[in-house]
C-alpha cells in the first residue's frame, strides 16, 4: 500500500487502481454524502501539456477521474486535478479540492468542491 500527500500520490495513479482520500470538508451545502475518508476506483486519468500560449505558466495538468459511491445521490462524477507548474527554475505542484459535478437537470449542472485532499492511500494498482 503507498500512501501519502495527494499531491505525491496522485501523479502516480493509473487506470483501476483502488484509493481512499481524506478530505477536510468544507462545503456545507453537500448532503451528508460522502464522509472522509471516500474510497474510490480510478476510472481515467488525463495528462495534458500546459503552454505559455494558453496557460498562465508552462506544465502538466492531471486529472484524475474517480468512481462515486453507490448511496451518493448528489454527484454524477468526481475529479481531482494534480498541477505542475515551471517558472524559471522553480517547479511548483499544487492539487485541487476534491471536484464534484451533479448533472441532475442536465440543462444546468453544478460542479463544486466536496472538500480539500490531503492523504491519499492507494489500496490495490495494477503495480502492485
């Protein structure tokens, strides 16, 4: 089992793999679900290159796609975005809250943060 700070661990991840992330919770406006720490498959990860031209500072942007629990009737899906960033000399990374969307009136959904990732313990990879 690997376990660590999300923005170490997150990275690392691939398709299949079996996490638990802990989370301090701050949006209140979130039913009761789900509750740290939230198990989850990784269903996707994404890698895309970040440039001068488009982005604020050249890098990579990882997202990372994970499962919703069965009993969550508030969100359709869940990301967590893993960024790295050069300016000069210096590598900043940085990653996101735990995002959320709920798609229930496909007309207007709404994406927001469940809460911010501190630890993330990887339970089974397809590494390992």
């Amino acid at each position: 089992m690997t376990d660590g700070p999300a923005v170490d661990v997150l990275p690392r991840l691939s398709t299949g793999d079996v996490v638990r992330c802990f989370f301090d919770r701050y949006n209140q406006g979130y039913p009761n679900k789900p509750d740290s720490p939230l198990e989850a498959e990784v269903l996707d990860v994404e890698t895309k290159e970040l440039t001068e031209e488009a982005d604020l500072l050249p890098g990579t942007l990882t997202t990372v796609h994970l499962s919703v629990p069965e009993d969550d009737d508030k969100a359709d899906r869940f990301w967590i975005e893993h960024r790295e960033e050069h300016e000069d000399d210096r590598t900043v990374r940085s990653v996101s809250a735990l995002l959320y969307e709920d798609a229930t009136f496909p007309a207007m959904t709404t994406t927001g943060e469940v809460g911010n990732v501190d630890k993330v313990e990887v339970l089974s990879s397809d590494e390992s």
